[in-house]
C-alpha cells in the first residue's frame, strides 16, 4: 500500500495547521488558553509541524490569528 502523500503546509493553510496543532495537544488547550498563547510560541509550534514549509520570516500577525481562530474551531468541533 502506498503511503499517504501530505501536501507541505505553509502560513496560509490556516486550518491544516490548527489541525494539526490540535493533533498535538488535544484538549491541553482549551479556547481561553488557544487565545493567550503568546504568538512567538505559537511560531515554533508551527515550524515544528512535521512538512510544514513555510519560513520563520513570511509569518505575520494575520496568519497567527487566523491559526489561532481556526485551532478554536478545532477543539470546539471535537468537544
């Protein structure tokens, strides 16, 4: 059987990665703690999501929030 082909995952595959990111932490984090993770940690978590892509540098607030949002809907969807 061949194995499942993941696209890489950049910045702006906002929901992919708060996929992943609830993956990884299920229920440790709840709506109010998603919205008070500091956005240089948020970074990281990101980088570290196995075939992501994307460059430290082509982050921006925008994409931390729209992540953050769409983790949010994540965790609520699986509640």
């Amino acid at each position: 059987m061949a194995a499942h082909y993941e696209p890489p995952i950049n910045w702006n595959d906002h929901e992919d990665i708060a996929m992943k990111l609830y993956e990884r932490f299920g229920n440790e984090f709840g709506e109010s703690k998603i919205y008070r993770i500091r956005f240089t940690e948020l970074i990281e978590w990101v980088l570290e999501i196995p075939g992501f892509t994307g460059k430290r540098e082509d982050c921006n607030e925008g994409h931390l929030e729209m992540i953050q949002s769409g983790w949010v809907y994540e965790w609520r969807d699986n509640q």
